[in-house]
C-alpha cells in the first residue's frame, strides 16, 4: 500500500529534524498512459532509504539514484522516463506514458 502524500511530505520533514539528508522527488508533468498522477512524491535519504512513489516501481530506482546525486551536489533537475526505441535499455515505463519528475534536496 503506498503512503499518503501527506505521510511521504510529513517523513521528509521528520527526516530532515532527525539530521539526515534528504531529497524529494515529485512528477510534475504525465503524458497517456502514466501510473501515478501530477503531484506524486518519493522521499530519498542519503541512505537510500525512500517512501512513496512516482511511478508504481517502473523507475523508482533510477529515481533513487539521481536523487542521492542531487543530495550530494544541491543542485535541483528534472528527469524524465518514457518508452522509446532509442532508450528501450534503460528504465521506462511498460504502460507507454511518460513522466517528468522535478528531484530537490530539502534543506
């Protein structure tokens, strides 16, 4: 069962009061056939230790990944995931949409 958006944004904050480094992923833009909608979140602590989901497991680990590295540099970026020929290797969706998610360390 996934976490509310308010348990995920509230663990992210009791995250950050405890110390740890932390990071939120959130899907800002869906295209056809997505499975979670605008406004979904995923919580990363520098341990890789996470909460929630942007995309019912597809690519939360790539998720994950970039996550560590933008709590790592501080810098903000948008990733995106999609099902396309040229990327068939990599993480995408298997439902056929595309997903933007907008990853933050929270300071």
């Amino acid at each position: 069962m996934l976490s509310t958006d308010t348990d995920i944004l509230a663990a992210a904050s009791a995250w950050r009061r405890d110390g740890r480094a932390v990071a939120l992923a959130t899907v800002i833009e869906t295209w056809g056939s997505a499975p979670r909608p605008v406004g979904s979140h995923l919580v990363v602590d520098a341990d890789g230790n996470f909460l929630g989901s942007v995309s019912g497991g597809c690519v939360e680990g790539s998720v994950i990944t970039e996550a560590l590295e933008v709590i790592a540099a501080g810098s903000p970026r948008i990733l995106e995931f999609g099902v396309a020929d040229e990327t068939a290797w990599r993480a995408g969706l298997s439902c056929g949409g595309r997903i933007r998610v907008f990853v933050e360390r929270v300071d």
